[in-house]
C-alpha cells in the first residue's frame, strides 16, 4: 500500500519562507493534500494538487510536485506566527477515495 | 455552509466499557470517512463510507469496532470492549470530489 513520508520538525523566522517536504511510494497517486492541524482543532485542507500538475500556486502556498521522485512540498512565503501548527501530505489514487497521511510536519515559527 | 459535526468532543471511559461517536457529514457528500489519530502520529483509516456501503473497511479492528451509516448521512462509530490501546482522536470527514473536510475530533481517552 501507500507509504507518506515527512520529516518531523522544521523551525522558520516569522518573515521567512517555510519548505515542508513529502515523499510518497505509490505512483497510482494522483491527488497529494496538505493540511494544517492546530492544537485540538480537526485537519484543515489547504491546498491540493492533481498529478498532471507540476506546480500550483494560491496565494502565500506554492505546491510543487515532482512525480519522478514522488516527491511533493508545500512552500508558504512570509511565514507568518499563526502559520505554526503541524503540516499533513496526503496521498489518495483518486476523487473521493481513501486519503493516505504522512506523520506530519511540525512548524515552528519564531519572532 | 455547515463542516462536519461531530459529537462529543471528549470522552473518557474505563477500559472494556464501551463508546459510541457520533458523526454529521457536509450536506451532499456521499463519501464518509472514519480515521484514527494516535497522539504524534498521522491519521489511519479505519472506515470508508460511500452513501450507506462499505468501500474499505481492512483497517477496522472488527472484533471491537464497528460503525454504521443509516440512509447514507449520519454515522455511528463504536468501540466494544474498549482498550487502553484504542485512546486517540477519531475524525469523521467527508468528501464529494476532491478532498476530504474534517470534523473536530472526538478525544478518547480510556483509563
């Protein structure tokens, strides 16, 4: 089955631009999330991107998706303090199906 | 428009006692969704849903869990005998095309 990887933690200063990386096994993949988890709070999707796609853009997130390597980052420009939360890849084989997750990324932004 | 609702937000219970989650998806969306979130670690689907039938249930400790969605809305996720094991967060989503929209969480926490 699907393997996501991410590493744990990544520290940034507020201002700066944050790379969070993904790396996934399955190509038969063609929908990859990120989601943001807030202390206590449920995932909240942020961005995705479709496997025809190399890069997608919405405003402050930039996704880009490497599909040799399957390799997937999310990049946040002028990170920000309400920007630290901890960071899930999601992998899925297609619409409404079942979604994969990497153990997620936490960001630490620092003033 | 409405998110997923879930209830109850927090729940503690003695092990072998049982529980019942309770979960509302997004009007319209056909696909539901029950994960698993152990403390540090990503969300595990136990369940999928799509209308009232089971598409992918080979995660469910079925000798303990099960769950039910009645006329394709709501759902019910129960845990008999519950084990110290089974503490973590259980989220209920729901998707209609891409992506899946999650509910805060249901905390359990078996002593």
């Amino acid at each position: 089955g699907e393997d996501v990887e991410q590493s744990l933690f990544l520290s940034v200063r507020e201002g700066d631009s944050s790379v969070i990386n993904c790396t996934y096994t399955d190509s038969s993949s063609t929908y990859l999330y990120w989601y943001k988890q807030e202390p206590g709070a449920g995932l909240q999707l942020l961005t995705y991107i479709f496997s025809n796609m190399d890069m997608k853009q919405d405003q402050r997130l930039t996704v880009l998706l490497n599909k040799k390597d399957k390799h997937l980052s999310l990049r946040i420009a002028d990170t920000q303090t309400g920007d630290s939360a901890i960071y899930f890849c999601a992998a899925a084989p297609g619409t409404a199906s079942k979604l994969t997750f990497g153990t997620g990324t936490r960001l630490q932004v620092t003033l | 428009e409405a998110g997923v609702a879930q209830s109850p937000r927090y729940k503690i219970i003695e092990k072998r006692q049982s529980v019942a989650f309770w979960c509302n998806p997004i009007s319209g969306h056909a696909t539901l969704y029950w994960y698993q979130q152990i403390l540090g670690q990503g969300p595990k689907l136990l369940i999928q849903f799509q209308n009232n039938g089971v598409v992918d249930d080979s995660q469910l400790p079925k000798d303990r869990f099960s769950a039910e969605r009645l006329k394709g809305v709501d759902s019910t996720l129960k845990i008999q005998p519950a084990k110290l094991e089974d503490s973590a967060v259980y989220l209920c989503a729901s998707s209609f095309l891409s992506g899946a929209f999650f509910g805060q969480g249901t905390r359990l926490t078996v002593v």
